[in-house]
C-alpha cells in the first residue's frame, strides 16, 4: 500500500492548509492545558465532561503528535501524508464531543498508522538509523493509541507515550548531529537503546515493577547518550539562537533523566508523586524544552514564515524549569500550595511561548 501511495507525485500544500492542520493541533493544546488546571484543583475557563480524562491524548496526541505528524507530512512532500496530522487533530476535537470517548482515539489511532506509513515512505528514499529511530516511535505512538482505543488506563500507557516522544526527538537529534559524526558504532547504540526502550514498554504492561525499571535504564542510557553526542549541548556558552537551542535542549536532557531515575528506582506507578514526577518530566520537562528548542528552526519549514530568536524568548524557558522544578519539590515534600502554583505557571509558560512566538511572527 505504501509503494503505492509513494508513487504519487510530489506536491506541496498550501501554506494555509498547513495552518489549519497546525490550529487543530492548537485546540488540542488549548483543551488540554484547560484539562491541566482542572485536574489540579484550579479555576478553568472551560468544564466539559471527560476533559479531565482525556488530557494525555490532547497533548500528546492532539497536540505533540499533530506538530510532529505535520513536519513530517512537509518533509515527505505527498497528500495522502497530510492525513497523518488530520487525524490526529480532529481526533483530538473528537474526543471532546458527544460522540463516544472510542471514536476519537479510533481516529487519533489511524493518525498514528498514517505516521508510520510516513517514515517507511522516508526510509524507501534513503533508509537511515536516524529514520529507523523515529519510525520505532511512531510504532509507539500506535500502540499507545490503540491500547487508549481499547480501554487500557492511561498509567498503563505511558511507557508507550514516552517512548514515542523520546525517541521522535532522539532521532532528529541524531539526523542533526550526523553532520559533527557520530560514529556508525555510536549510532548503532543509540539504535540499540531506541529498539530496548520499545521492548522494556513492553515488558512494563506486562510486568509493571520490572519492565518499569528496565524502562528507565533504557530512558537513561538515551539521554547520557544525547549528552556525549548532541553538538547542541555545548552550546551554552554560545549567543544569540545557538544559545537558546543549547539551553533548552540541556534542559530537556536533564529531565530525561529525571523521568528514568523515578522509573527505575519508584516505578511511575498508577498515581501519586512518582506518576506526577514521571509524567511531567517527561510531557512538560522533555517534550516542551524540545518544543521551545526546535521551534524557530521547524516553524518556518512548515509554515514559510520566519519565527526570529529574541532574548524575549527565554521568558517561557525560565517559567517552564522553575514552575516544573516547584512541582516536583511539592511532589517530594508534600507541598499542595506550591504544586497548584506550580501546575498553574506551567500552562501560563506553555501560553506565554504561544503567544511569544505569535508575536514574533507577525512582528517580522
């Protein structure tokens, strides 16, 4: 089927179908951040039923895997691949509607299918280990969304999200980081720990303690990995765009190895500090950090318009570490005051780089 849908001719959208798949990746943002305040206890605009439930598949789905289903869908430069990022956009609004939950992770599920089509489309242009890294993500984007399809508690899929988020990124890192050469050898462990991070999610549905700590020491082994061969991170004495890349990717890193810590030694678990540790570390630590990093280099690929670095920039930097670093000390210490401020200037710092980012774009 793929060899089929590949023979089709190259094309490239326009610049506001583009927009519009990026804005249903915006609502799945909104609503899950909406999600966020309400699952902390706070004031929220909005209070629809089963917002709460589904915050994992908004954010990680709806929004993270929409962003990265659309760059993918520009990279490969075909229509069918645009299906990818509508499916999971509007899976995202259909779990919001009155519709039943499974219809929503029904669509988000054959999003994720469309994704990985994609990066065999990629392969069969130039097959690579970079590829081969964000292709066994999108596997676990697939699982995770099936297993959601089916009912599976989110606790339980979180292994899966995870690894489609860390190894996504890993792999892009690594098709940047080729150019400074890294050495087959090198790229084949990184392959090796890609390929161990899928099994040990396996292994965690199964066997929750064991498979959850073989998990984290897959987690760890990926990002001590990005850490000796990811040119970004030494960076940070750099200036100006350099610098600010750098800064968060370092970030990123830190609270990579922050979520394979408190699997290995705590197992996320179904709920409790361990789980919150885990999830956000990973969700808003690793994933955002990563967003903020890549954002004015992939958004003006995707949508032709420049996103400039300004030093303002930093201001969604700073309160995201902070806000998230407040979390996870009320987390270990018991501290409900600090983790509702902490929970609530984590959506205003996913906001203020939105908003930050909107401004730019329009000013140049």
């Amino acid at each position: 089927m793929t060899e089929v849908l590949t023979a089709t001719p190259s094309v490239r959208t326009p610049v506001r179908a583009r927009m519009l798949l990026l804005a249903l990746g915006g609502a799945s943002l909104l609503a899950g951040l909406d999600a966020a305040l309400l699952l902390a206890g706070l004031p929220a605009p909005v209070t629809v039923d089963r917002l709460e439930e589904v915050h994992g598949p908004l954010m990680v789905l709806g929004f993270l895997a929409t962003l990265i289903a659309l760059e993918r869908a520009v990279a490969l430069r075909r229509r069918w691949a645009y299906l990818s990022p509508a499916f999971l956009g509007a899976g995202g609004l259909l779990l919001l509607s009155p519709l039943p939950v499974a219809v929503g992770h029904a669509v988000q599920f054959a999003g994720t299918v469309v994704l990985v089509a994609i990066y065999r489309s990629l392969a069969t242009r130039a097959l690579s280990i970079p590829l081969s890294i964000q292709w066994l993500g999108a596997v676990m984007a697939a699982g995770a969304a099936a297993l959601w399809w089916i009912g599976v508690p989110s606790p339980s899929v979180l292994p899966f999200l995870t690894g489609f988020l860390v190894l996504t990124i890993a792999g892009e890192r690594l098709e940047l980081a080729r150019i400074a050469g890294p050495s087959e050898a090198a790229q084949r462990v990184l392959l090796g720990l890609a390929a161990g991070t899928l099994l040990t999610a396996c292994g965690a549905l199964l066997w929750p303690v064991a498979g959850g700590a073989a998990f984290g020491l897959a987690l760890l082994g990926i990002a001590a990995w990005l850490v000796r061969f990811d040119v970004a991170t030494r960076l940070v004495h750099a200036s100006g765009l350099p610098r600010y890349v750098a800064v968060n990717l370092v970030a990123g890193l830190v609270w990579l190895a922050v979520a394979g810590v408190t699997w290995l030694l705590w197992g996320a678990g179904d709920d409790g500090p361990a789980y919150d540790i885990a999830i956000h570390a990973i969700g808003l630590g690793f994933a955002m950090s990563m967003v903020l990093a890549h954002a004015p280099v992939i958004l003006p690929a995707v949508l032709r318009r420049p996103l400039p670095y300004r030093p303002v920039l930093y201001v969604a930097t700073v309160a995201l570490q902070v806000s998230l670093l407040a979390r996870v000390l009320a987390d270990v210490r018991d501290l409900p005051g600090v983790w509702e401020a902490g929970a609530a200037v984590n959506v205003l710092a996913v906001l203020g780089f939105v908003v930050i980012s909107a401004g730019l774009v329009i000013r140049k």
